[in-house]
C-alpha cells in the first residue's frame, strides 16, 4: 500500500504547496485590509499565464532553457508589482470600513472583470510550458520515480512559511503589518503610514497568489477556470487554518493535500469535495479554524 | 419572609489570571432599588454580565425567583423576567425610535409573526405611552443613530422597560445625559418602577445620584462586596472612600 | 408604493412577450434568477451574504428532474410544489449549521457546502448523470399536455403571477415582527437576544424562506431549459444571484427583479458587440452600482418616485 501511496502522497503535497501559495496570500490580505478578495484567484491565474508566456517566449527565442527559472519569480513580480498597487489604490481603497458583503461585492466585480481580461489577452486555449519540469528529472527514491520538480515545491513552501515568520517577527514592514492588524487606528495615530502598509500587505499578497499560480504552470499549464477554482479552494484552506493565520494556511494545505491523497486511493468520486468536507468539519468544531481566536463583544 | 429576587452564592470569574467576580454572595429582595458603585475595572459590568448570561461563572450561582438560572443564555434568562439596560446603548441603528419600541413589544407579545405588520396600532400606542415616560416622545419618528448620546441611553432604558421585567438591570444608566438632566430622568424612572413593581439594579459613578436615589449601596472592589448597606453609612465608611472616591 | 411598481413591471413584463413570442424564454429564465436574488436579498436584510445560494437554485432544478424520473409526475404545479417543499427542507437543514456564523464565514460556509453538492452532482453519474445533466420533459398543465411553445406561453404567465405573489409576500414578511428582526439582527444581535429573541431562530426561518425562493427559481430555470446540469449550483452562479440582487437594490422585492431585467437586457445589448467580454461588462456594471448608485437601481426609483410625490 506504502507503494501505491507514496507517488499519490508527493503529488498531494506538491499540489499542496500551490495551494498554500495562495491561501497564505488570502489570509495575509484579510488580516491586515479586513478584506476577503474573491478575485485572488485571478491572481493566480494571471501569474500562471505571465510566466507561461515568459517561459514560451524564452524557449521560442533561442535562449537557454534555465531561464525559465528565474522566470517564474520574475514574471510574479511584474505581476505583483503593477496588479497590486493598481487594485488596492484604485479599487480596493473605497470600501475600507464599508459592510462587508459590499467588499465581497467590489471584490467579485474585480473578479469577473479579470476572467475576461485573462481571455482577451491570453486567448481562450490552454497553455502549457513544461521547460522547468524537464529540467529538474527525476529521481527514483525505493524503486518510485518522483518529479524533483514536486520536491522542490514542497521546498518551497516550507521555506516561504519560515521566510513570511521572520518577516513578521523580525522586519520592521512585518512589525508594521503586525500592529496594524492589532488596531489600525492606534497604528495611524501613532504614526504608522497605514496606507502605505495596506498596499505593500495587498502587493504581497498577489505576489504569493501569482508565484503560486507561476510554480503550477509547468506542471498542470493553465486555462479559463483556473481563477475561480483556485479562488475556493484557497478560501477553503485559509479558513480551515484561520483567516489571518501564516503557519495555520501551511498546516490546513498540508491536511487537505494528505486527506485528498486518502481519497484519491480510497474512493475516487470524492476527490473534489475533500477540501470543503474538511473545511465544513473543522469549522463545525472550531467555527474560526485550528489557529483563529474570537474576538468578544464588550457590551 | 418573601425569599430574595436574585441570589447570587459563590460567584467566581477570572480574565487573564485577573478576578472580575471573587466569590461574591449577595440577595436582592424584591422592591429594592440597589446601586453597586466602585472604581473602573473591578468587575460591575461583569457582574450585570454574569447575571445576564452574556459570560457564564467558573463556579458559584445565580438564582432568580427561587429557580437556578446559572448559565442559562441572555435570551432564557430575559425571558424568565430580568430586562437590562447598558452603559453603551444597544439599539437597533437602522430603525427609527419608534421602531426600537415596538422590536422590544413584539418580542414580549409575540415575535414571530411573519405577515401581519410591526407598525400596528396597540404596538404605537403602547410603544407612545412608552417613550412619553421616559420623555422621549417627540423623537419618535427619529432614527436613533441620530439622537444625542443622552437619548439614547434614554432608549436603551425603554426597550428594557418595554420587556415588563421583574428585575431591571442598567449600566451607569445617568452617564452621558447631562447633570441637569439626571435628577429628571433618576425621578421618572423611580416613578415608573415603583408602579409597575420592578426592583432594580444600577452601576453608578455619581455619588450624589447613588445618595439620592439608592435604598442600598453595594460596594464592588477587585472582584468582591467591599460593603453594602445604607448610602449614608457606606458612603461614609473609611474603606470605601478610599477604594471608590479616592479612584474617581 | 412598492407593490405599484411590482404591478407596472409585472404588466409591462407581461405584454412584451406577447408582442415579441422569442422573448417569452428569456423572460422566464430572468423571472427564475430573480427567484434566486430573491431569496439572496433576503439574507442581505440580515446583512449576510451568500455567496451559495445557487446550492438551492440546483436542489430545485434537480428536485424535479428526479421526481420526473422516479415518479412520472409532470405536472407543472406539483412539480413546482415538490421542488419548494425539497429547497426548503435542504433550507433547514444547511440553514441550522449556518445560522451560527456570521460575516466572511457564511460568506465561505455556504460557498464551501454548494461547492460540495457540485463535485457531487458532477461525480455521481449513476445518480445524478453527472456533467451531462439530467434532461426535464415538457410538464403538463393541470392534466393537459401542451407542446413547447403553447407550454411556455403559458408558463410565463403562471411565473410572472408566482413572483407577484412571492413579492407580496416577502414584502409582508419584511414589514413583520420577524421581518424587522431580521434587519435588526445587522445592527445589534446583542440586544435582540436580551428583547428574548432567538437570533438564531430569525436567521434560520429567513434562511428557509430564501433557499425555498432559490430553489423555485432553479425549478422554473430547469423546466424552461428542459434541461438540469451541475453548473447551476458553481458558485459563480451564487455570485451573479448576489449581484443581481445588489444590482437591483435591497430595499425591496422589486429590486432583484428589476437587477435581473437590466443584466438581461445587458446581456442582450452586449451579445451584440461583447460576446466575449459579458463578464467585463457585468464587472464595470456592478462597480459602477456599488461607487454611484449604492441604493442599486431600485432605490433610485423609488427615490425619484419619492421626491415627484413630495412636490
């Protein structure tokens, strides 16, 4: 059975990893605007669609393989860097401290804009550049062969964990970001450019999403769809960790991709509805996920 | 001898490693118009929260006409006959005045009905009757995000009124109406109480208010009675002097 | 003042089609998205918004897929029937697990359960025929069977009177003890719990009420297509209820209806010279709502209306 599991359990924490990408990027957005961006999906899949075209263009062009590596954090960042500011500062800026379902709403509006956007400037197609797989290999562990490509995801992802807990704990942006998710107004009254650090936490977290949506490329490639299904999947995951949580994200993608490895082996039909049974499951015990804490009304 | 509205034995809760309720004992008999007075933080809105439900006691209980009613939710326990009103007032911000009162008759008479309307004529008249007791008549129509702070405590103290309770429970029910306005308004309560037979609990800061109006002050520190008694003898016990004017 | 408009709309809905036959699908299945902003509007009064209602707008599509296959039955009434009482009933059952959360987490819960039902409507094919759907026959009308034409010349009458009625209704509701709870639920849950009012049990019974709305609509969608598919329940469909909803206004049950006339006449205008970019049109619409018209179409209206009758 270990044999049969484990490619199934590489694949499910490989699969994982892009999944956390953007959760933790959902949930980080959440904790600092108080907004839950239905369009970080399209992050997602706008990233995935820059570095596709990146890589293709590279290997069209003649160059060297190996740059499609960088490529995939580079075409992120473009991503990240023209996105994020762009949408916190022209749209997102006008609803905060407005109801919350009128955020949702803003934020859905965002999303359908973005699905066609994708369309007319990435085509209806799919696209698919396996460069970076191919030059990874394989290796084979026990007689098993496994994609390094997958091992160097789930890397990955560890390693973003431990970078975004130090950022928090030891940069002065992430101690900025801390105080303003402790109490926004006493942050501004003490001076803290608050909407600086609203743009730079947003401009974060696109970047995870279109890095995530980047990683996932050379192995699934992308097509329309890729948005919305990502968008659930990651909203399910952040809740199961708790909104605004870093290590609880990591921890729920890591639940998600072992039971959805579990159910791929045990009974096939449920695969999709794993990560929401989970997500109903935990919430029905702790209604604000494993690592989330209620907030008491004073009256 | 009637036996005492509320009851309290034993009543313990920490925040923090902090104690609110430090094994409190106290009986109010029915009729008596008590205010628990004491410095910040040493746990009367808690109190007014324990007995309420909104935050259930580590050990110890809350009997209310003879019957147990420990850690039942606000809800059941408004609904046996104990109504409160808040230091920040609850009100329904989208409604008018109006409105307000008739929300709160509504969950008396009956709230669930789905067709026939709120805005009915006995819910007016009564709703009226209501805030011309409390003087608020002519801002009925007004939505209640509008009024002055003063006013909306009024409010809070009307939908309270509206329940009918046995056992009225308010939160500094003078903070935030002005000082030529509280005699006025402490008179009219008194008033309404004494005739619809309500026996009632205030947190109080004001100490002429406490020394005019209280039958009993209860003296509330770091979690404990402190003294409780007459206003003239407690208020001019050394040990509360210390503990509650020495802290306002 | 409301009812007027619902009547006014309701004739004008009603000699349009008469004129223009090929109009009378497209009116019908905007009637049924209406249902379901409907029902959506509903919980917004709470201040809550589903982003899953489509769940129930599948339960009520596929409630008389099923009954047609298991049971033979086809007529319209009792079909309809059927697929309110099951909406309603998956309604109380969804509905009491929700009740308890509030704001982003009923927001996600509900998106997460029909996200559930639609991995499960797509991945039962014994059950469900899977991405395929399941086909609906054309019902027939108290004993007679029509063929599709004279049906749905019929049927957009019997749904035009439907929504009438279920306006009337829900604006009854509104201006009820239980109605105005459920508005005050937004504002202060706190003090309605120490009125003695089950916050809880407000929620719950508007929750039943708009997934039995949803599900009407999904039932009278399925019937005019003649066809149910998974799609209905993907929460992207629960997303356009949401802004059909909003786009029309909450203020009253005219509003969803009239948000599902305007995104289908937009839809209509934009197939013209924006086939590929509906969703980009849709998006600009809502913004444009939400910065500008934040009182949706609906409350313009009845704000000019208000302002003539001042005069």
């Amino acid at each position: 059975m270990l044999q049969a599991l484990m490619p199934l359990l590489v694949d499910g924490l490989a699969n994982a990893a892009l999944i956390f990408f953007v959760a933790v990027g959902l949930s980080l957005v959440f904790s600092v605007l108080r907004i839950l961006n239905v369009a970080h999906g399209s992050f997602y899949a706008i990233g995935a669609y820059a570095s596709v075209s990146l890589s293709l263009w590279i290997v069209s062009a003649g160059l060297s393989p190996w740059l499609t590596l960088p490529a995939l954090a580079v075409s992120a960042a473009i991503v990240a860097a023209i996105l994020g500011p762009a949408v916190e500062r022209g749209f997102l800026r006008w609803t905060y401290g407005r109801p919350e379902s009128l955020q949702i709403l803003v934020t859905f509006a965002l999303f359908l804009i973005f699905e066609d956007l994708q369309k007319l400037v990435f085509g209806v197609q799919s696209l698919y550049q396996d460069a970076p797989v191919q030059l990874f290999g394989t290796s084979e562990i026990g007689g098993i062969l496994y994609l390094n490509y997958q091992l160097v995801l789930i890397a990955l992802a560890v390693l973003v964990v431990v970078a975004l807990r130090l950022l928090m704990s030891y940069t002065r942006f992430g101690k900025l970001m801390v105080a303003v998710v402790a109490d926004p107004e006493v942050s501004q009254a003490l001076g803290i450019d608050t909407r600086r650090v609203y743009m730079a936490a947003f401009t974060l977290g696109v970047f995870l999403a279109a890095f995530g949506g980047a990683l996932a490329s050379p192995t699934v490639g992308v097509a329309p769809g890729t948005g919305p299904e990502a968008i659930v999947l990651a909203f399910a995951v952040a809740a199961i960790g708790g909104l605004g949580q870093i290590e609880g994200a990591a921890l729920a993608a890591l639940v998600v991709g072992v039971v959805r490895v579990l159910a791929i082996y045990f009974a096939p039909e449920f695969e999709a509805v794993v990560p929401y049974l989970v997500m109903l499951a935990v919430l029905l015990v702790r209604p604000y996920g494993l690592f989330g804490s209620v907030r008491v009304r004073r009256i | 001898m009637t036996p005492p509205i509320l009851k309290v034995e034993n009543l313990r809760i920490a925040f923090g490693g902090v104690a609110a309720a430090d094994g409190v004992e106290l009986e109010i008999a029915a009729g008596e118009f008590m205010a628990i007075i004491g410095p910040n933080g040493a746990g009367k809105t808690t109190f007014l929260n324990l007995c309420t439900g909104y935050v259930k006691p580590a050990t110890g209980s809350v009997l209310f006409e003879g019957r147990d009613i420990t850690g039942l939710s606000p809800r059941a326990i408004t609904r046996r006959g104990i109504a409160r009103a808040f230091q920040i007032p609850q009100l329904f911000a989208g409604h008018s005045l109006l409105e307000n009162v008739m929300l709160a008759l509504a969950a008396r008479h009956g709230i669930r009905q789905v067709l026939a309307p709120l805005d009915r004529e006995a819910y007016r008249v009564e709703g009226r009757a209501l805030l011309e007791l409390v003087g608020l008549e002519t801002a009925a129509g007004q939505p209640v995000s509008e009024l002055p702070e003063g006013m909306r405590k009024l409010a809070d103290i009307a939908l309270a009124l509206a329940l009918k309770p046995r056992l009225l429970l308010m939160d500094e029910p003078t903070s935030g109406v002005s000082a030529q306005e509280k005699y006025a308004l402490m008179g009219t309560l008194m008033q309404v109480l004494k005739t619809e037979g309500i026996t009632a609990l205030f947190v109080e800061h004001d100490m002429e208010i406490v020394r005019t109006y209280a039958g009993r002050v209860l003296v509330w520190d770091s979690g404990k009675v402190l003294a409780s008694g007459a206003p003239e003898a407690v208020l001019a016990d050394e040990r509360v002097i210390r503990s509650v004017v020495g802290a306002v | 003042m409301p009812i007027v408009v619902l009547a006014v709309l309701a004739a004008l809905v009603a000699l349009l089609p008469a004129a223009v036959p090929w109009l009378r699908f497209v009116f019908i299945i905007t009637i049924a998205s209406g249902f379901a902003a409907l029902g959506v509007a509903v919980l917004l009064r709470a201040g809550l918004i589903s982003i899953g209602h489509a769940l129930f707008y599948a339960v009520g599509a596929y409630a008389v897929a099923f009954l047609m296959r298991a049971t033979g039955t086809t007529d319209l009434f009792l079909l309809l029937a059927a697929a309110v009482v099951v909406s309603g009933l998956a309604g109380l059952v969804v509905g009491a697990f929700m009740v308890r959360y509030r704001a982003i987490f009923f927001a996600m819960l509900n998106l997460a359960v029909s996200m559930v039902v639609f991995s499960l409507l797509s991945k039962l094919y014994g059950l469900t025929g899977g991405s395929d759907g399941m086909r609906v026959a054309t019902p027939t009308l108290v004993g007679s069977a029509l063929d599709r034409e004279a049906f749905n010349a019929v049927f957009l009458y019997v749904v035009i009177g439907l929504f009438v009625a279920a306006g009337i209704l829900v604006q009854l509701y509104f201006r009820s003890p239980m109605g105005e709870a459920l508005a005050a639920v937004e504002t202060n849950e706190v003090r309605l719990e120490y009125l003695g009012v089950s916050v809880r049990g407000v929620l719950l019974s508007a929750y039943v009420l708009s997934a039995m709305l949803a599900g009407l609509g999904g039932a009278i969608a399925g019937i005019a297509i003649g066809h149910v598919v998974p799609e209905m329940a993907y929460w992207t469909e629960s997303g356009h209820f949401v802004l059909v909803a909003v786009l029309g206004g909450i203020a009253g049950p005219a509003g969803p209806f009239i948000g599902a006339i305007f995104l289908e006449v937009l839809r209509t205008l934009a197939s013209g010279f924006a086939a590929e970019t509906w969703n980009l049109v849709v998006g600009v619409a809502l913004l444009l709502v939400i910065f500008f018209l934040p009182e949706g179409l609906y409350g313009i209206g009845a704000k000019l209306f208000r302002r003539r009758g001042a005069q």
